[in-house]
C-alpha cells in the first residue's frame, strides 16, 4: 500500500554532536506525472498512476536527555491543502503514550527517554482522514522507528569469580581458563559493544588474550610447594579500549595442582626402637615415616625392608591413611637369644611422573635398629604337650611319666610343678614338685574312663606369677579284667513236644575289654550240670552258641522252668570266665513250633519278678499303710484343747478367771491368801489341757519348807513344778505351756496391786485433780469434795 507524503527532512544534533540522517526510498523511478507505459495482454493501453514519496522507518536516539520533547519526525499527505481538513492519525507500537502525533501539522514527538537495550524499534502505522468526516484520504502506512545505539552499558562478565586449576610445573602458554564478558550496547553500529580484554593483577606470572580473554601461563617453574594459589584481576573494556570506553572487571582465582616433582625423604638416617621380649607376634614394633612435599596421591608411598641380620623377624608395612611405615613382628623375640636387630628399610613413590625423572630418584633408604629388653618370663615346656600311658592294672603311686620346664631366663630360677585340679577334680594324679614327675593316686578303669585330660602348672620358686601351663594326656591301655557275659537277656522257651537235638536259642556274649586282636569267645556248659543236662551248649566258633534239646519232650506238669548254666571265657590272658544262667520255659506250641501258653509261674519268670521281689513289693506297702495311719493319729491328738488357747492369755504372774467380780470392793469373789500362798492350792486339782486318767493315781508334791512370811524363792518355786511335769506320767507326748500364779512380797515399795486400797480410801486426798484442767474435771467430781459429802 502506498501514500504519497512530501517528507521534509530534519537534523537533530545530540550532545556528541553526532548527526543522524533519516533515509528516505523513491518508490519512484522518475518524477511524478502520469504516462503510457505500454499494453498488457489484452492490448489494453496501461498508464501510470501519480505517487507520492514513500518512506519506511525513523531514527531516534536513546537516553535522551533535552527538556523538549524529542523530535522525530514529519508526517504530509498530497491531500493536505492546509484548510485544517486532514487529519492525520498514529496507531501501533507505543502511539499515545511513547510516541504523539500534531493531528494539524503530522509532527510526531518522543514523550520519553527510550532505551534501546529495553526495546531496539517501533512499529507505527499512519494514515491520512477527513476531520469532518472521519472518511480517509490516504490508505494506512506501516514505518518504524528504531533507537539508535549510544555507549550506556559497560562490559559484564558471565562469572565473578572464576575458578580456575592448573599443574604445577607447566610450560609458558599453557592455557588456565577463558573468561568472557558481554555488552548490552548494539554491536552492529559503532564500537559500544566491542570489547577488549587486560589483566590488571597476576602479572607476571599469567596472560590474558585481549580479543578472546583466553588466560594463559606466562611464568615457567611455578612450583606448588612454594605458592599454591594466585588472585587474578582480568579487566573488560569496550569502544575497542579506547579512551571513554566504560570497562569491568572479574577476579579470577588459580590454583596449582599438584605433580609428583618431590621425591620422598627420611627426616633420620637411623631410627631406634625398644621393644620387650614378651612382645606378641603380629604386633606393632615402631612406626617411621617419610616425608614427601606433594599431596594426595603423588605423595602416597611403598615401604620395603632390603636387608636385616634377622630374616624373617619383621616386616613392614604402608599405612595408606598416613603413609607412615609399620614396623610388624612376625617370630618370637628371645632377649637371651639375640639382643639387637638391625634393619635396611627403602621408601618409594608409587607414582612417579617421568617428566620429572631428572629429579629422582624418587626414593630413599634409612637404617633400624631394634633392640630387645629383658622380661621377667614364664617357664617354657620342652613339648606343647604331652601323651603318657598306663595300664589300667597299674598299682597306686606308679610314676607314668614326667613333664619338663625351665625358666629361660639369665637367673635361670627353679621350677615349681602342680596339677590343676580343676582338671583333675576326682584327684586321679599327682606330680612330683621338683623333678615334674607324674604317678596315680587311685586305680584306673579303662572300662570307665579310656583318656584323663590334665594340665600342670610350672611356677617359678622366685616368681610365683610367672606361671606356664601343659596339657597331659594319659591314655589307660587295656587289660583282660573283665569276664565275658551274655550280649542280651534272652527270653527262651521250648516246646513240650520238642525233638532232640533241636536249635531253641542262638546266645552271644560282650566284653568290656577291648583286645587288639578283637574277642574271641568260648562256650559250654557248666561242668555241675553236665551229668543231669536236660539241654546241651554248642560252640559255633564265631563268638556264638546254640542251645539245644537232649530229649525229645517236656513236660510243664513236672518242671516248668530249666536253669542252664553256660560258662563263656575268652581268649585273652589272663583268661576271664563267667558262669551266665540261661532261663528257659517249658510251653504248650503247635505243631509248626508256635507258642500257644505257658504257665503262671513260666509267665511270673518272663516277666523278671521273682517270688522275694513280691515279698518286698507287700513289704513296702504295709509299712506305707502304718506311717499313714500314724500320722493321723498324731494330728486326731494334737486337736485336744491346749491349756492357753491363744497367745494373748499368757501372763506373768496373772491368774485368769472366766467370772465377773463386783469391783475393787468385793473380797468375797476370790481368796486372796490363794494368789500369796500357791502352795495352798489343791493338789487334787487335774490338768485341763488332756483327758485325766482315773488308774494314775496323784502326785504328792512336795510342800516347800517356809521362810520367812511364808513365801518360797521363785527360782526353787519354777524349778520344783518343772521337776513334777517331767515326772509326770498324765503328761501329754507334745509339749505343753502351764502357768502359775505367784506374787511375791516384802519390796520396798510396797505392793502396786489395788486389792488392799479399800482399806486407804479414806486417807486418800483427790483434790489435786480439780487442778488438772477441764479433762479431768469429771473425775476430779466423782471422787474430789468433802469427807461430808463422801460419806453422805
């Protein structure tokens, strides 16, 4: 769409005085008319229509800082005939707000300050209209405003600060990081966005590339060990570094890695350590150390024994976590043996750069002297342990062997020998103390015990915590002295209507003993029976035999029951021979040889109960039957009624009565000469706590002689009536508490007893009780006042 405008160019001067020219594009290839310009298709005459001049776009700086409104630019149609009729009208991109148009004149101003980093262009429209009636004139055109660029940003970097890591050692040039910084500013127009790179601090030891930023290595020899990290301040300029070009900086921090360039080093020539004889194998002897500048893996290191006067003794290894060197036991010490060791030990790396071999070599060697204290040993056995035998028939006291020890010391003191009874707790063994000699205190049974396993302690005369311990082992060797029995009890029967020569029982036999050719068993029958046999032993030969019929029946009606003695010896020496009771029961069988019955007392045998094992069994029961009946006896008498039925009736020197009295003032009730004489009590008078016994006559007792006011000494009193209950034949078989009554006179104070107040009342003054207070004013009523009004 095209408008035809008359554009009048403008100037606008900024404070850098830099001139902007508005572009202006002829849409047009000649001057404006009209004219043929040929046919078409059809032959139809085309003529060219009157355009105006056609423009796109508008410059406008940015950061503007005048007090007028910034100027943009001229907007005029051919149809402005400068009535006042045309009215031109802006829309799009920031119309009204940024940007307002003179509806008259078509000048559009800037009403802000733009920022071309914030928005680079604007797009607008314009179009031409009738201010009357609102109907356009010009079709709507499309321009745009863009903001040029002036230097407002400085340089940024993408990070503050760098971190950055380079080997020590590395050559000149070597690369360390690149850094970039950016500029806000248009880096199509001008030098605002053209930045260039310095180094402000870090020299000399880096560069930096002043178009890439790229930091390089501008020192050889940088040596970690000496300094690790560095500060690098790098500084980003645009305008191309020239004067008044805004700039930024960033700090960039190196640091050195590390390479192995140090090769390990022993701070001694010679590392001494002291270590006692008693130390365990395995354990640590000393430690040394190498010390090596690097770090982390380029100072890890390998230790290694080349040379020792004690192959074997030691070894050493690395400990990775301090790479220190541990020095290990590996045989016993013996201070009396050898004294010193000395060792040839090397350290190396395990990680060796060979750029820096002109630096080795990376190793180094020292020499270890170790030297070994006296301690206070134990006895040592000559053995670990020991094996002795003895055979079981040994007679007590019989030595079976000895143990040896010795102190390995220079001092060389004597040797105490013991048994550890907890070893021996059935005290079996003894040993000799001094020469370690070791004998039987009692017989041994192979049968029972085949091994006894002991341990004997050897303690120093001059010591006696230095103690070393050995086990024994004795083995009892076997002797023939044990005679052979039957295998089993064998349950036998035969049939009445056996045949002769008839196999009714296979028997077998066991010995304890243990023979190193194995057993070898002998069977026939007693001699005593041979003659009167009704059955006769057959020798198999293979440690059995057979039990065979000499007759051809039998019959339960006359013996229900045969014995058959059989004598088994073996073949050992001493020869062992037993005589074993076969018991064999005549039944009723059928006819293929099945038992059907046998009688009571063939039933009574098979069952292993003999006529006295019944006898006892009825025995034991009776005597069961009489202890129960006993015992109830006992309890039926002990629940006759006791002489005090509870323990809060017993009282010293109180006589209790189950009647109520009439006070202090009845003397008839009892006879108080009764309670001071005891002896006037009758004699007659049966016990209350059994049953009395009409056939027992009485015991006298015996009247002690009087004393002065008629009273007897107590002790005499209590020794006399526990004389009569132990003589007493009426006594019960359980023991029994009796009391007496017994109050004795003549003390000083007079008696406490209020039996005889009576005869005081009337002497006696109550009127201190009145001054006792208002809790004691009743009683002080009942017995305070006049003798008037007492006897009133």
């Amino acid at each position: 769409f095209h408008l035809e405008y008359s554009l009048c160019l403008f100037i606008s001067t900024t404070p850098m005085a830099i001139n902007w020219l508005r572009a202006l594009r002829r849409t047009t290839g000649g001057r404006r008319g009209s004219g043929l310009t040929g046919q078409d298709a059809n032959g139809v005459p085309l003529r060219r229509s009157k355009r105006g001049w056609m423009w796109n776009q508008f410059f406008l700086l940015e950061e503007y800082t005048g007090t007028d409104k910034q100027y943009v630019g001229k907007l005029h149609s051919d149809s402005d005939r400068g009535d006042g009729s045309v009215k031109y009208v802006l829309t799009g991109e920031g119309a009204g707000t940024l940007f307002k148009i003179d509806e008259k004149s078509g000048d559009i101003h800037a009403t802000k300050r733009l920022d071309r980093e914030e928005k680079a262009f604007y797009i607008l429209h314009a179009k031409a209209v009738n201010r009357f009636t609102n109907e356009a004139l010009e079709g709507e055109s499309e321009f745009i405003i863009k903001i040029h660029d002036i230097n407002d940003n400085e340089p940024r970097f993408t990070k503050d600060p760098y971190m950055a890591r380079v080997p020590e050692m590395s050559d000149i040039g070597t690369s360390v990081i690149q850094v970039t910084a950016t500029d806000a500013d248009d880096a199509t127009y001008g030098n605002s966005a053209k930045v260039v790179y310095s180094i402000l601090e870090g020299q000399p030891y880096f560069s930096v590339d002043p178009e890439t930023g790229l930091i390089k290595t501008a020192l050889p020899g940088m040596d970690r060990e000496v300094k690790e990290n560095y500060q690098v301040v790098i500084q980003a300029k645009d305008m191309a570094g020239q004067m008044g070009g805004l700039s930024g900086t960033t700090t960039v921090s190196i640091t050195l890695s590390d390479v192995n360039d140090n090769p390990p080093r022993f701070t001694k020539t010679l590392y001494e350590f002291r270590v006692p004889e008693s130390i365990e194998v395995g354990s640590a002897v000393g430690v040394i150390r190498a010390m090596d500048a690097d770090i982390g893996q380029n100072a890890e290191m390998d230790y290694r024994i080349i040379g020792s006067d004690g192959p074997g003794m030691f070894e050493i290894t690395t400990n990775r976590s301090t790479q220190e060197g541990v020095i290990l036991l590996r045989k016993p010490l013996d201070y009396e043996r050898k004294r010193q060791y000395s060792l040839r030990v090397q350290v190396e790396n395990v990680h060796i750069n060979p750029r820096f071999y002109s630096k080795g070599p990376f190793r180094d060697e020292a020499t270890i002297k170790i030297i070994v204290e006296d301690v206070d040993e134990p006895p040592v056995f000559e053995r670990a342990s020991y094996v002795v035998e003895v055979k079981e028939d040994a007679p007590k006291n019989t030595a079976i062997g000895s143990v040896s020890a010795s102190d390995p010391d220079d001092k060389n003191s004597l040797v105490r020998y013991t048994i550890d009874r907890r070893t021996d707790m059935d005290r079996v063994f003894n040993i000799h103390a001094g020469n370690g000699s070791v004998f039987i205190l009692r017989e041994l049974d192979r049968e029972e015990n085949a091994w006894h396993n002991i341990t004997v302690i050897a303690t120093e005369f001059t010591n006696p915590r230095q103690i070393s311990r050995v086990p024994v082992y004795v083995r009892v060797l076997d002797v023939n002295d044990n005679a052979p029995t039957f295998a089993t009890n064998y349950e036998t029967f035969v049939c009445e209507n056996a045949k002769a020569n008839q196999v009714i029982q296979t028997v077998g036999a066991t010995d304890p003993d243990a023979p190193l050719g194995g057993h070898r068993f002998f069977f026939n029958l007693a001699q005593e029976a041979a003659g009167k046999a009704n059955f006769s032993v057959h020798d198999n030969k293979n440690n059995t035999a057979s039990i065979l019929t000499r007759r051809n029946s039998y019959s339960t009606l006359q013996k229900s029951v045969h014995h058959v003695p059989v004598v088994i010896s073996d073949g050992e020496f001493p020869m062992q021979s037993s005589t074993n009771t076969l018991t064999i029961r005549v039944c009723t069988c059928d006819r293929k040889g099945n038992m059907k019955a046998c009688n009571a007392e063939a039933l009574t045998a098979r069952a292993g109960l003999s006529t006295g094992a019944l006898v006892a069994i009825l025995l034991c029961v009776i005597i069961l039957l009489m202890i129960v009946v006993l015992f109830a006896a006992l309890r039926r008498q002990r629940k006759k009624e006791p002489l005090i039925i509870s323990k809060e009736d017993v009282r010293d020197n109180v006589v209790s009565y189950n009647d109520e009295g009439g006070g202090e003032e009845d003397t008839q009730a009892f006879d108080i000469g009764t309670l001071r004489n005891p002896e006037a009590i009758e004699e007659s008078k049966q016990r209350r706590d059994i049953v009395p016994e009409a056939f027992y006559p009485p015991i006298r007792r015996p009247v002690l002689p009087p004393t002065r006011d008629n009273n007897g000494d107590v002790r005499d009193f209590i020794n006399q009536r526990l004389q009569d209950n132990d003589s007493d034949p009426t006594a019960p078989p359980y023991d029994s508490l009796a009391t007496y009554a017994y109050e004795g006179n003549g003390s000083v104070a007079e008696s406490l007893s209020s039996l005889e107040s009576v005869t005081t009342e009337s002497d006696q003054d109550y009127n201190y009780l009145s001054e006792w207070g208002p809790r004691f004013k009743k009683l002080a009523d009942l017995y305070g006042g006049d003798d008037s009004d007492r006897d009133s």
